[in-house]
C-alpha cells in the first residue's frame, strides 16, 4: 500500500514539473504561406493563412510568400487551426 502511495506521489510530481518549468508566456514562432500586413498605428496587423506552429504571446510569424512575405514579431497571435489562419496583434518587422 505504502509502494502504491510513493508511485503516485512521484507520479504526480513529474507531472507537475513541466508545468513548472514552462514560462506562462513562452515564445512562439509560426510560418504561414502567404498573408497581409496592415499599419494599425505606431504597429501593424499581420493575417496569415496555411500557417502552422505555436505560441500567444510574443511570436514569430513569417509569411512566406506574397507582397509582405517576411518575418513579423507580434505581441499577441490567436491561430484558427480548423482554418490554418491567424492574426497577429501590435507586430513590428522582425
């Protein structure tokens, strides 16, 4: 019983540790094949399609084609990945 107990304790703290150990806003970085660029202010919006990667906050996204292909550092991006598209808020040119 006591063996049982110490396995699911160990259990449940190498569960806990990655979760520890991952910052609560990790980089990110994404790469879509073409996409947009618009001037909103002082920054710009970036929309991408047939994009894959992760990350929310403080991402990479690189479009790889079109008149804005180039690489993008956003603050914030929300992915659709039932679409493949994304936004990306307040980025500047990377």
């Amino acid at each position: 019983m006591r063996n049982k107990r110490l396995a699911a304790a160990l259990g449940a703290a190498l569960l806990a540790v990655p979760l520890i150990a991952t910052p609560a806003h990790a980089a990110g970085f994404y790469s879509c094949t073409g996409g947009a660029v618009h001037p909103m202010g002082s920054s710009y919006h970036v929309s991408g399609h047939n994009c894959g990667g992760l990350g929310i906050s403080d991402v990479t996204v690189t479009l790889r084609g079109g008149s804005a292909a180039g690489s993008y550092l956003c603050q914030t991006v929300l992915y659709f990945p039932t679409t493949a598209n994304l936004g990306g808020f307040t980025c500047q040119p990377a």
